[in-house]
C-alpha cells in the first residue's frame, strides 16, 4: 500500500528530474522584484514542464485535480486588519475569475460598508453605508490587483488557468522554508509571482504588483494557516505583504464552497442621477 510520504517524495523525485535549468539564488528580501519581467520582452508563449509538475503536485496534495476543477465558487466570511484598521468582510470569488467583496465596519458609532466586484471585465467599487453613493469604476493599479491576486482560487485550473503561461523561476524561501517560485504571465501584462513549499508543495506566498504611495511595489499574501473545507485545503489566515513587511492579516472564519449564485449580479449598477437635457438653442 503506497503511503502519502511516498507519494509526495515520488512527485517531488518526479520535480527535480524535470528542473533542469540552475536554480536561482533568489534573497527573501529582493525575491519578487527578480522575478517581475521585463515590461520589454515578449511573453511565453507555453508554460514549462517544473511549473506544470508544482502546479499538479499542489493541486493532488491540496485534494485531488478532480475536485479543484469541480470548484465552482468559493463564499467566505472573516476579518482583515490593516495596520490599526480592523474590518469584517463577506467575499466571493469564482473558478472563472470574477470577485465579489463587502467590507463592512462601526466607526464612531456609524456603519459603513464599501462594495468591490471585478465582473470579469472590469472592477467596480460602490459606498453603501453610512450613505449609498453611485458605483464607479475602480480603476488603475488599485483596480488591477483586486481583480488578478485572489485570497483563495489562485488560476491553476480552467478557465482561469487558460489565461496564464507559468514559468519557473527559481528558488527562495518562505518564512524560513524553501520554496520554488513560478511567475504566471496573464492577459494584458498582469504579473503574478507563487511560492510552493518545497516539502509540502503547498502554496505559501503569492501576490503582484499594487501602488503604494503612487508607486508600484511587490504586494503579497503569505498563508500562515490551512484548514480543509469540503476535501479541499485552503488557507485559513493570510498576511498582508508589501514587499517583505507584513502591515496586517486575513482571518477567515466561514469558508464554503460551490455555493448557488443565481440571485447575485456582478455587473455594475446603472446609474440612477438624472441626465439634465440641454434646451435647444433657437435661431433668430
């Protein structure tokens, strides 16, 4: 009978077999600027053989391929404290990209709930509370990074996965432990670094770049914490990275899975201020 420890040491045999390029002497603390490409070069065009084996060995240690392709959606509920800044958020994201975030707080005895969606094409963000304003367009870095770096359904099964072109890129680590990097090359220039432990070939680490003081900088997710959730295993806490610096952290307190959406639109609403008809200029 083949034991789990067999199996991880026969794919990890099965990794270093197919990694034939030098591995990198990448420090934790200049890790993902090495890996960011040059804006310059042309793309891949096809994924490499150690991205495509981490990719399999994460998926079969996390739950199987069959159950990860069989992710629809994934519903969750917790709270993310950034620096002093503490809030409870309900999120959504699903197997085909889209993202549905609420934060929601009391300051001063006041609540306040703020709305983020990336519909698949474009993100939007609307003020509910304290006072409902019209939803607008969320746009530039900001916009970009809520809508590639998700917290639980990173894009290594269809469809999302289609849109990526993975590379290996060498070796670092993570908290301590060495980890294997690919950098995914997405659609429009998006960028996205992850790190698979080397042992346990769980994702530890990913992220891309975010602005920060109107410049752009390395901002990453650290999962510090998993738990399984209907067979599949997610992270349960995430720091919050900006560079190499945690500034705070994710706690997820419900996760649930394949949940139905049908009452539930990603599209931005249609705004409700009334559009002030010129009055035709008459001729003399």
């Amino acid at each position: 009978m083949r034991t789990q420890k067999s199996t991880l040491r026969q794919v990890a045999d099965t990794l270093l077999s197919l990694i034939c390029l030098p591995l990198l002497a990448v420090a934790q603390s200049n890790s993902t600027s090495a890996e960011a490409a040059n804006p310059k070069e042309l793309p891949p065009t096809q994924s490499d053989n150690a991205s495509v084996q981490l990719i399999k060995n994460y998926l079969t240690v996390t739950g199987g391929q069959e159950v990860h392709q069989g992710l629809s959606n994934v519903v969750a509920e917790g709270t993310i404290k950034e620096s002093t800044l503490q809030r409870h958020f309900n999120l959504i994201e699903t197997a085909d990209g889209k993202r549905h975030l609420t934060y929601y707080w009391t300051h001063l005895g006041r609540k306040h709930r703020v709305l983020y969606v990336y519909d698949g094409l474009q993100a939007w963000m609307q003020v509910l509370e304290p006072k409902k304003q019209e939803a607008k367009s969320y746009g530039g870095p900001d916009g970009t990074h809520f809508a590639h770096q998700h917290w639980l359904l990173q894009p290594f099964t269809l469809p999302r996965r289609a849109d990526y072109v993975f590379i290996y890129q060498g070796s670092s680590k993570v908290s301590g432990r060495p980890a294997h990097i690919i950098q995914g090359y997405g659609k429009r220039g998006i960028h996205s670094w992850f790190y698979f432990d080397k042992e346990k070939f769980l994702l530890t680490r990913w992220g891309g770049e975010g602005q920060i003081a109107g410049a752009l900088e390395p901002m990453d997710y650290r999962a510090t914490e998993f738990k399984s959730v209907a067979g599949v295993l997610l992270p349960s806490k995430i720091d919050l990275l900006i560079e190499n610096a945690a500034f705070g952290h994710i706690q997820f307190k419900e996760i649930k899975l394949n949940q139905n959406l049908n009452n539930l639109s990603f599209l931005m609403p249609s705004s409700t201020i009334p559009t002030l008809r010129q009055r035709p200029t008459v001729e003399n």
